[in-house]
C-alpha cells in the first residue's frame, strides 16, 4: 500500500470520521473505499462512452421494430 498526506476541510473530515464510524470501518478505509467508487463511476462513464461510439441510430430503430405493439402487462402499467 501506498501512504499519502490528504488536507481536507475541517467540515468534511468531521463528517467523514461520522460515516466511518457509523459504517464500522476506519476513516482511512472510508476514504479508500470512495475512492474506489469514484474510479469506478469514471472507469464506466469512459465504458459507456466507447459503447455508444459502437452503436447507430438505425441499429437500434431495427431492434425496436421487433417488439410488438401491445398493450403492457397489468402490473407494468402507469
């Protein structure tokens, strides 16, 4: 593991030491675990991005052509 030096606000730390404890872990694996999240939420915007390049208007009109013209199930509708 890699140790590194995080100033952050006097506000923030205070809530982020709440959350930790409310959560049961250390404020270091808070910390780390929402790092983690946020990687993860820009790792699958990146994702997203490179599949939506793959995809085509007229692809997607073609699959939805398929599906029939009914009415919804009782429990689906609004």
């Amino acid at each position: 593991m890699t140790a590194m030096t995080l100033n952050l606000p006097e506000s923030i730390h205070r809530r982020v030491e709440e959350l930790a404890q409310r959560d049961g872990v250390s404020v270091d694996q808070f910390v780390a675990t929402a790092v983690a999240e946020k990687l993860s939420a820009l790792a699958t915007v990146d994702y997203l991005a490179e599949r939506a390049k793959r995809g085509s208007r007229e692809k997607f009109e073609a699959v939805l052509a398929k599906v029939p013209d009914r009415e919804p199930e009782p429990h689906d509708r609004l």
